[in-house]
C-alpha cells in the first residue's frame, strides 16, 4: 500500500503530517485490496473494526475504512448510522483503464453509477445537474437491496480491465474529481519509505508523476488562507470509544 493525497504529500513536503490536514489515505491494487478485505475477520487486531457497505449495511463510503473502536470520530454524513464511529483510515482501490477511449468512458461512466448508489447520498458540491440526476436515479431505485444489485454489477464493470489491455492506473473509488486520472503502471509498480513524523511510511515509486496529476505544483503550499481542514467532524474523542456516545452523537 502507499500512502495518497494529503498524506504522500505530507511526508514530501513537511516530513508528515500537513499542518491543517487531519486524516491519512492510502492506495492499494484492487487485487490486494480485495485480499486485505477477505483477510481482515481472520488476521486483524480486535481494537480496528473494518467499516464495508454491502447488501446489508451502509457507511456511505466508497471504500473501506479501519476504524480504531476505542476512539470517537463522528462525521456528518454519517450521524444517523449505527456504525463504528472511531477514528478512520481511509483505503482506496487502484485500478486499470483501457486503452480503448470509447470503453474509458463507459468505465467512467460505471463508476459514477457506482459512486451513486454505493454512498447513497446526494453529491452537493458537482453542480445542478449531478445533484437532481441523482436526486431523480435513487428515486427510482428505493431499496437498499436493489441498489445493492446496481453498484455490484457497476463496480464489476469499471474493475474488469487487466494490466495487458491498459495503458495506465485510475482511481475509480475517490469520487468524480479523480476518477478520470490516469496514471502511469510503473508509478504504483513499488513503494518508496520515506520519513514521517516519527516512522517511515510507503509513498509510490512514481510519487511525481502521480501528484502532479492529481494536485499540480505539490510541493509549494496553498496560500494561507486556503491552508484548512478538508473533512470535517461533528465530534471527537481520542481517549474513549464511540459507543459511549450512541443517540448522543450518533445513531439518535
């Protein structure tokens, strides 16, 4: 795995964590991912709990998060679920794109679909239009069951691309601002450790080529008055779990 946006750049540029950043991501190949997925009830340390939508339970995520039980970290997208609120990880699937323009915009377009009835929830921040589409798609398909069906076959589709029928990496699972990102195979081929506050951590070998892409000129701060937390939490406590809080915080 590697560590991704906020976070590689982080350990390039201040040697952790950025100043006004408050999570970590990291990226891993869909085919260990899936295997860190089927793993984790058999390997993983009673403290992290993994957090995964399916047919019978929603986060309204778009990846997998492993939360720490015995801290609390409550976001508002999430106040009113009965899931583990404790502070999270995010692990974002990497994927391959074809080399065919035409089936790159089918796959884009599989991955929206997914991104939509995966999370569940109305995109505020893409304009009018993707707002009351998505408004219009769920009203159309009301049950967690069916909408299950439609983001599986989805996620099917936008995953089925192998190493030898495509010409770089994606990132399917991060939302619309990064899903038509491409990036080279050889920068995911390895990991690179690199110093973070006071351990090292895994960056992509082809950290650059990647970053550049997806973030411009990463080495040089925004100004300050952009220099703000991206993810906001309605509440947190380090020191206790988030079961103390149900229909406090959460879950009312």
């Amino acid at each position: 795995c590697y560590l991704c946006g906020g976070g590689a750049i982080g350990a390039l540029r201040h040697k952790g964590f950025i100043p006004w950043d408050d999570d970590l991501d990291f990226f891993m190949p869909r085919k260990d991912y899936e295997k860190l997925i089927e793993l984790w009830p058999k390997e993983a340390d009673a403290r992290y709990v993994m957090s995964n939508s399916d047919e019978h339970y929603l986060d309204r995520n778009l990846f997998v998060t492993i939360r720490d039980k015995e801290t609390t970290c409550v976001k508002p997208y999430q106040v009113d679920l009965d899931v583990p609120h404790g502070l999270a990880i995010d692990i974002l699937p990497l994927d391959y794109y074809p080399k065919s323009e035409s089936a790159r915009k089918k796959q884009v377009r599989w991955a929206l679909i997914y991104s939509l009835f995966r999370a569940q929830t109305i995109p505020e921040k893409h304009g009018g239009l993707m707002k009351w589409g998505s408004l219009f798609l769920l009203g159309l398909v009301p049950t967690r069951s069916l909408r299950y069906k439609i983001w599986s076959k989805a996620q099917r589709e936008m995953t089925k691309y192998t190493r030898e029928e495509s010409d770089g990496i994606t990132e399917l699972c991060a939302g619309p601002g990064y899903m038509k990102n491409k990036y080279p195979i050889e920068s995911f081929e390895s990991a690179l450790f690199v110093p973070f506050e006071h351990t090292e951590m895994p960056i992509p070998v082809g950290y650059d080529a990647y970053l550049k892409t997806a973030f411009g000129d990463y080495m040089t701060p925004p100004p300050a008055d952009k220099q703000v937390a991206h993810h906001d939490a309605l509440f947190v406590d380090l020191e206790n779990g988030y079961e103390k809080y149900k229909g406090e915080y959460y879950g009312k």
